[in-house]
C-alpha cells in the first residue's frame, strides 16, 4: 500500500467508533466483586522449564524465553527489567517484538558500545522473534546507551517509539537512585524511533520533550504523538507531539515539531488526580510548551529538572494527573491510566509518591477533544496500581499491575467489567517484581507479557479466548 492511500485509510478506521466507543464508564459496577470472566486461577507450570511463574485459568498455557542473562543471537547479554512491549506481525505466523530495558544508571550501555546513543547508560530496546508459543528465532539489542526505557508505543509505519523516564545527564543532580550523572555523556529525558528492520539510529526527538516520559500512542488520522508523563514524586501530565511531517508520509518521526499539553476547558490546573464519579467528562484544550528542551546550568536538584518542562504546561493552565502511565489508541480513543489517580480507599493505606488513590483509567476523544474517566478503583484488590496497557480485538483492555501485593493482569471490558486473567508467582527475593509490556501477537492467538524483576524475562500465553472476554 503506497503511503497516500495508507493516510486515506487510517483516517477512515479511525472515524468509524461512535463517541467513547470500547470501555464504558464502571459505574456502580467498579465498587462490585471482579467478574471471574474465564473462572478461577489455578498455577500453570512454564512450558519451558517446568517453574511456576504464573496463576492462569483452565486451558490456559504459556512460555518463558529471553531472561535476563540469557545471550542474544550476537553473543550479547540479555539485560534485566523487561517493561513495555509492543508485537509486529513476522514471517509465517511469527511476532516481532520491540522490548524496552527499564536499566537505570550509569552502568554501561549493553550490546555493541560504538552504536549506543551514551555508552555509559544501561537502559535500551532489544528486537526478537518469536513464534506464537514463544519460542525464539532471533533476537538481539536494537536500541542502547539510553536510560530507563519504561514503556512507549508501536507506530502503524512499522516502527516502536521507546520513552526514557528520566531527565538524567551530566547537568542534572543525581536522581533517588544514587547513580552518578557525572559519568553520563549524553542527556536523557527523550524518546527514540526504532525500526523493525534495523537498529535504531540511536537519535532523539528533541521537540518531543525531555521530562518523565512513559507511553507512546499514535494517532494515524493527525500524525499526533500522544505521550504520558510518570513524575513519581509530583504532578504529571498528558501531553501531544505534532510532528513537521505526518509521520506515516515522511516514514520515521521527525524532530523539530510542536509539544503539547492537555487542559480542561474553563478550569485553569484541573486536578484530576482526585476521585471523582466514573463517567465524568471534561471538554479540553492544548497549551503549547515553548521550552520543551530544557537546558540547565548549575547542576539544578533532579527534583527540579523532573518539572522544568510540566511547571510550563501547567502554568498555562494544563491539567493535573498522578503518575501517567500505559496508553494505547483503539479506533480514535486513546485510554490512559493513572496510576495512583482516584481516593484513597477505606481500610487501603495511600501509596508513596503524588497521588493517593489505587488507579484510573482515562480515554480520550481524538476527534471531538472530550476526556473521560471511565474506571476507578474502588480499593486495591480489585486495580492494584495499574501500569502498562494494551487491547485485545474485542475492546477490552488488559491492565498490568504494579502494585503493594499480589500482581495481575486484569481486564476491563467494554461494559466497565474488571475481572482477573492471571496472577504473578511471587519472586522469592524480588518483592518489586510486576507484569508489564502486554501486547497480543498478530491474530491475537497469543498475548505477550514481561515479568518486570531484576532476572525479568518475555512469556507468551495462549489458550482459549474465546470464552471469556478478551
């Protein structure tokens, strides 16, 4: 398909979803028990080792591959903290996948040093193939020498943006990890373009930001960026990047173009990191960043260079969140979770950082500007904390969780349902271990998945869908 028809098509695909299609707001319903869609979980052995890692429902099986320490097909390391992820259909029903390396510090970049954009940082993409019961045909790193890769996005063109989590670099304090930023040689805070078919040119997209950057979700019919803002200890936002050129045209995503943010009509610095009502709508505007990259002199706190660029947003009159993280667009939406967004819960303890609720689900409305808070989480053992997000080919999102205790994937369905699909074995020695990067394979015959832990790996699960509601 030549590039103009390709434009004529997206635009139309995304104009077909009447307003708010998918998820529905929760409701009453969010307070209820979760619905068991596909019945209780029972441990599953992995495929690959025998292990229990994962808590799944009858039928249901999966496969381990790619941890952490494992070699690539280049002879490379695999590193540790797998996080977001996105699937490409490959070669005779297989999947391509793009993964993030959420490394922090200054420890060295992994895989070849010459081609990493700071061969001091840890952090980075690796580029797999794998069949749909996750077996691997190759693998190797496609994208070093960056920092914190949390999550990011596939783009229709054939490409993965990976987002950096951090502002550090050599003219910042250092950050709660207590790595040196003096021994990095390049700024971070940016996301990057990774091809597919090759490595990464290892170059940043300036215009787009530097400042806590998470997902990434594209809007075809706009050539928009849609990027979300998780700055732990202070406000976040919801941001835009509009390139020179509709990315799909030019064939990568240029630098050089507009970022902005959101605001709500007629309420200057909305805090919507507060509970509120599901099904509360908001009509929304953007204000422009006129700094978007910040450079700073004197060695300011990490504290401070975390909010150079949201104090702007916000000082315009953008919008507040509490730790923005997944995003995906499904046919013009764009569903975003805040993480610690809502009220805190009787009897649940608030968690650290801004922001004291267990989570909230947000979508908003390319076409008509509308926002919406369509699920809140009533307490935390229904939504722990939610992280990444994905969609399956009936409209239901799967949730990674994040939270205090036991981990999930869960599902929210189009009617406003949360139910529980799987549950994370609990890491002897990795309290912090968590699911991130979900992402169906092409023909959603298999949902891909990380285990986030400092020994992460990819799973693949597979069984019969069709019975409940993904």
């Amino acid at each position: 398909m030549d590039r103009r028809r390709f434009i004529t098509s997206v635009v139309a695909a995304a104009g077909v979803a009447g307003p708010f299609a998918g998820v529905a707001c929760a409701g009453a319903q969010g307070g209820a028990k979760p619905v068991r869609a596909y019945g209780p979980l029972r441990p599953v052995r992995d495929l690959r080792d025998g292990e229990v890692r994962l808590h799944l429902p009858d039928g249901f099986k999966y496969r381990s591959f790619s941890p952490a320490g494992d070699r690539f097909g280049d002879g490379s390391a695999v590193p540790g903290r797998h996080d977001g992820m996105a699937a490409f259909a490959g070669a005779k029903g297989s999947a391509v996948l793009v993964r993030n390396h959420e490394v922090n510090g200054p420890v060295g970049a992994f895989g070849d040093k010459g081609r990493a954009y700071d061969p001091m940082a840890g952090g980075g993409t690796s580029t797999l193939q794998v069949t749909r019961y996750g077996e691997v045909i190759k693998s190797g790193p496609s994208l070093s020498g960056t920092m914190m890769n949390c999550s990011g996005g596939p783009m229709s063109w054939g490409a993965w943006v990976t987002c950096e989590e951090t502002v550090n670099g050599p003219d910042v304090g250092n950050d709660f990890s207590g790595g040196d930023n003096s021994k990095l040689t390049r700024r971070h805070g940016y996301i990057f373009e990774v091809p597919l078919d090759r490595p990464a040119a290892a170059r940043p997209i300036r215009s787009a930001g530097r400042f806590p950057h998470e997902s990434a979700a594209f809007d075809p019919s706009t050539g928009a960026i849609y990027l979300t803002e998780d700055n732990f200890g202070f406000p976040s936002g919801f941001y835009r990047y509009l390139p020179p050129k509709h990315p799909a045209v030019a064939g990568r995503l240029l630098d050089g173009g507009r970022l902005q943010m959101l605001a709500v009509k007629g309420a200057k610095r909305k805090d919507l990191s507060e509970g509120q009502e599901p099904g509360t709508s908001y009509a929304t505007a953007w204000v422009d960043i006129d700094d978007p990259d910040p450079r700073f002199t004197g060695t300011p706190s990490n504290d401070e260079a975390v909010q150079a660029v949201g104090r702007q947003g916000r000082a315009a009159g953008a919008a507040i969140f509490s730790r923005l993280e997944g995003a995906i667009n499904h046919q013009g939406t764009v569903y975003f979770v805040s993480t610690q967004g809502g009220a805190t819960a009787s009897g649940d303890t608030p968690p650290d950082g801004f922001g004291k609720g267990r989570g909230q689900v947000w979508a908003y409305e390319t076409w008509s500007g509308r926002l919406k808070l369509v699920y809140e989480s009533p307490r935390s053992e229904v939504l722990d904390l939610p992280d990444n997000v994905t969609v399956s080919r009936r409209g239901t999102l799967v949730l990674c969780e994040d939270g205090d205790g036991a981990n999930y994937l869960r599902g929210l369905s189009r009617a406003g349902e949360i139910f529980d699909f799987c549950r994370l074995e609990p890491i002897p020695g990795d309290a912090g271990a968590e699911f991130a990067g979900s992402t169906f394979g092409p023909g959603g015959h298999t949902l891909y998945a990380n285990i986030q832990a400092e020994h992460g790996m990819s799973i693949a699960i597979w069984g019969p869908w069709e019975k409940g509601l993904f």
